[in-house]
C-alpha cells in the first residue's frame, strides 16, 4: 500500500514537473478573462481588495483564484503572472493526487491507477493548466469536494460531508458554475440517500449551511461598496443550436481528436461487439457494485450542462461550450470507463483491457500535442512570443510618459506594461476620432496600434489614424506603429 501510495505521488509530481517545463518559457496564456484576473490579482497584492484599477468593486466572476494568485505572489515575492505558472504546477499535482486517491478509495487495481494518471496528464483536462484562468483551481476543489462525498457515502462520518461542503463553498468562490454540482450533491442527499425522512433532511440542510457560511464572507465583503457592480445581468437570449452543436463536438474531439484514435477505437468497437455479453455483464457490475456513485456522476452529467444552457439562455450568451467549459465532465467520465477498466483487468480479458486503456491514452496523447507544443515554443494568446518580443512593446517600455493612451490592445497594456489603455474610438464615431487626434497634436494623447490584432474592425483603423495625422507624429515597427507628438512633449 506504501509502495502504491508513492508511485501515485511520483506521478503526480512527474505531471507537475512536466507542466512546468511546457509553461515556464512565456508563462501562462493569456484572454480577456485571464487579463481581468490578473488586475484584480494586483490590486489585490497592493491591498486594494477585489477591484479593478478604477477602484471599482469585480464581481463578475468570484474572487479566490485572484486571491490564490495574489497570496503565492507574495508569499515568494514574484510578480503575479509568474506565481500564476507556479500554482498551476502546484494545482495540477494536487488534482492528479486527488483523482488517483478516489480509484484507489473504489478499490481500484493500483497499475489501473497509475494508467488513469497518465491518462488524466495526457487529456484535454490538462489544458486548462496552460492558462491563466480560474478553471485549474476549479478543478482540484470539485475533485477535493467529490473524494470527501464518497468517503461519506462508505462511512457516513459527518467530517466527511462538512470538508465537502467547504470545499463546494471554495469551488463557488472560484466559479459560479460550480453550484451545478452543489446542487446534484443536495439532491442526493435529500433523495438518494436511504435514510429516514428527517435524518435525510438534516443531513441536507447541514451540508447547505456550511455551503453558505463558507460563501457568505464574500456577499458581506460586497456591501462594503456604496453601488456594488452587478456580476450577472438576466435577459433573455436562448442558446443557439450551434453552441449545442459544439458540446459534441467537443465531447467527440476528446475521444476521437486523430486519426489513430478512431483507428483504434474502430479496433475496440469491434471487440466490444465480439465480447458483448462480457462487456454488458461488467457494466451492469459496475452498477450494482458501485451504485451510489454512478448516481451521482449522472447527475453531474445531466445538470451541468443543463446549467449551461440556463446560463448561456438568460445571463452570459458569450460563454463558449468547449474543452475548457466542459473539462469538470470528463473527469468524471474516466472514473467510470476507469473502473470499467478495473473490471476487465480483474477477469483477465487481457486484450479488452489493452486495446481500451491504449486507445484512451494515444488519443489523448496525440490530440493535445499539437496544443502543448505551440504552447511551449511559442506561448498562448496575449503573453505567446509574438507579443514577448514585440517592437512596439519594447519601445513602450523603454520610453515611458504619462500620456494617456488609447489603443486596438487594452489587454496587452496590462500584461507587459501594467498600464491601462484607453479603446480607440469606432470607426462610426467620427467626432471621438476627431478629439483623438486633437489630442495628439497638443501632446496630450497618444495612440499605439498592433497590426496583430485583428479581430476589432469595428475600430478607427490604423491606415485612417495614419492619414489624419501624417509622417511628422508617426513612429512605425515591424508589428505596429504609435502615433504622438514627439516634439512637444
């Protein structure tokens, strides 16, 4: 059992290792949200509180993985986009930690769980531990939350159900989507569990009051704002049919992302059909011996993304439906095809066992190679190498004032300048352009402009900015241009 126990600590600390090779040449990827995160992470260091650089109160998304970076930038005196490449390597040994130690509590065939640890290395999981994004730490405490509820399900020890219930308040605290899975536990509690009526509901309502004494510091810490910001506004804008076209899509990239993977899954289909009574027979002792459990993963399954679909329809019609979305789900997915695994392994069909656990594996492997490989060489969205070695950044800099700038890349001010950025003016604003550029001429503005970013035509372009100012106020490089009075300053 000791033996067992350090193989899967050395795995996970293999996983940690490896993730922080492939991260630490240009660090975490960057998007919009990652960006967001990382100015309340610094004002948080600063001991501003949980607000943007404007001083105003952000709760449109929940405060601890800001938190979390915050306290690791100062507890190592690093800058918060380097501790947030540490506590992805620390997180992710604790959720291949976490997920291994819940096969190994189901009984489960230590090479099955150390296989189930390579498999969870190599899956799509782990590419939400490339970004500087909340769904790392999302995904320990889910993990944290599940292995202390099926604890309590074999011993019924209240500690048990208590350590879950924070661990769902720290989840909440980190995304709100995460009261999905709160509530698939509160639903078990009250109807799945055997007990009596009463004991079920006090049971439920124990489980429910830690839940909000562990969330309740943040409501109360938002009053402390005479008008606190709104962190989600309903209105109604049903799902279109393409976003739920995505959630296949995604679900049969996991599994099918290369052509080797739909080779071998071909070769496991038909080994499944010739052997299906076995299979069957496993199946349904995988039920019988496991019941409680595969309850509660088929709630997972059907009420996260049922809350998707609620979320997306009538709050926030810009969430995506893909890997990094629906990453909670396949964990809990591999449980189940692991402990099918775990089966097939114990009844020596060796060949079933094989082909299967090899299938999972190659078509992990293969499909986010390409993924962590860019990653590695070339980095992710804002902070990837482009953007690292940029001109105009390296101008910027070097040559500092305290101009107000505006620009096609906020977000890029942020990150390698810790400055805001003013958005340049719509192209259908022609007076806004008009005050621009007489700004710029009395020296009290200036314009910086990437060529790279592409995907705001709906700003004043950079040939327009070029022809309403001429040569005198231009400063040209390989990847954009800034546009200042250099003489006046």
């Amino acid at each position: 059992m000791e033996k067992s126990f350090l193989k899967i600590h050395l795995l996970a600390l293999f996983g940690a290792s490896l993730l922080l090779i492939i991260n630490w040449p240009y660090d975490l990827g960057f998007t919009p949200d990652s960006i967001s995160y990382l100015e309340v992470a610094r004002n948080l260091t600063a001991g501003d509180g949980v607000v943007n650089n404007e001083g105003g109160l952000v709760n449109h998304w929940p405060p601890l993985f800001a938190l979390s970076i915050s306290f690791v930038s100062l507890i190592l005196n690093i800058d918060e986009v380097q501790s947030g490449t540490i506590l992805m390597s620390i997180l992710f040994y604790l959720f291949l930690t976490v997920n291994m130690n819940i096969l190994r509590l189901l009984k489960v065939n230590n090479l099955v769980v150390l296989i189930f640890g390579f498999c969870l290395i190599f899956s799509p999981v782990s590419l939400n531990f490339i970004n500087f994004l909340s769904e790392g730490l999302f995904l320990v405490l889910l993990s944290i939350s599940f292995y202390f509820f099926l604890k309590w399900m074999h011993n019924h020890r209240t500690k048990n159900l208590l350590i879950c219930a924070l661990s769902c308040s720290l989840f909440f605290l980190t995304r709100y989507a995460g009261i999905a899975f709160i509530g698939c536990y509160c639903l078990y509690l009250f109807f799945f569990n055997k007990e009596k009526l009463v004991h079920r509901s006090k049971t439920t309502l124990s489980f429910v009051s830690i839940f909000v004494l562990g969330v309740m510091p943040w409501f109360i810490y938002q009053t402390n704002f005479e008008k606190p910001k709104i962190g989600r506004e309903i209105a109604a804008h049903i799902i279109p049919i393409s976003k739920i076209q995505d959630f296949g899509i995604t679900i049969v990239r996991w599994f099918l992302g290369s052509k080797v993977a739909i080779i071998l899954f071909a070769i496991t289909l038909i080994l499944c059909f010739l052997k299906r009574k076995i299979v069957m027979a496993q199946v349904l002792t995988i039920y019988k011996m496991n019941k409680n459990l595969v309850q509660q993963i088929f709630l997972f399954l059907f009420f996260y993304p049922l809350l998707l679909v609620i979320s997306i329809s009538f709050f926030d019609s810009y969430t995506p439906i893909n890997n990094r979305i629906l990453s909670p789900l396949l964990s809990f997915i591999l449980i189940l095809f692991f402990l099918f695994l775990n089966l097939l392994n114990e009844n020596k069909e060796k060949l079933l066992f094989m082909t299967s656990a090899l299938f999972l594996l190659l078509s992990f492997s293969i499909s986010i190679f390409p993924s962590l490989k860019r990653h590695y060489v070339e980095g992710s969205g804002y902070s990837n190498k482009a953007w690292v070695e940029s001109q105009t950044l390296s101008y910027l800099k070097k040559n500092t004032n305290k101009k107000p700038v505006f620009s096609n890349g906020i977000e890029l001010g942020k990150l390698h300048l810790n400055k805001d950025f003013n958005m340049l003016p719509r192209q259908n604003e022609p007076i806004a352009i008009d005050k621009l550029i007489k700004k710029i001429k009395k020296a009290e503005a200036k314009v910086v402009f990437f060529e790279q970013v592409n995907w705001r035509n709906y700003l004043v372009s950079g040939h327009k900015l070029k022809e309403l100012v001429g040569e005198d106020y231009l400063l040209e490089f390989k990847d954009g241009f800034i546009i200042e009075n250099f003489i006046d300053e």
